[in-house]
C-alpha cells in the first residue's frame, strides 16, 4: 500500500500487467446492461484497462466504476 500512496500506478502497472490472467485473451466487459468483446492488453499508467477491438484492432480505454471482465467461453 505504501508503494502506491507514494509512486501511484507508476511502477505497479507494470508488475500488474506481469500478472494479468486475461494477457492476450477475448474478453467481455459487462458494464450495467451493455457489453464490449475485446482483447485484454493489459492496464496503462492511470489503472485504466486497454481492450483491443477485434473487428478493427482499434484500441479503447475501460476505467473503474461498475464493471466486470470475464473471459469469452
């Protein structure tokens, strides 16, 4: 706790992105009723979570609030 109180996600992004289980993989991000399918790339500097299009591997930024991943069965 006291690495992110001091450095934020400067340095934790990267060991979190090390960890991500969904690294690479399809996705679902279900926020209330809408869900978008995408490839989890992993998280940027702000904690937000970078998901890849596969229609046209444009690339679009999910942050917090109510929102969940799961991945594609």
């Amino acid at each position: 706790m006291g690495e992110y109180r001091q450095h934020r996600l400067d340095n934790l992004y990267k060991e979190w992105n090390l960890a991500n289980a969904f690294k690479d993989s399809m996705v679902n991000i279900i926020a209330n009723k809408n869900t978008q399918t995408g490839r989890c790339l992993g998280i940027d500097q702000s904690g937000a979570l970078i998901v890849e299009n596969p229609a046209d591997g444009s690339r679009f930024k999910v942050f917090g609030g109510e929102v969940s991943l799961r991945g594609v069965a």
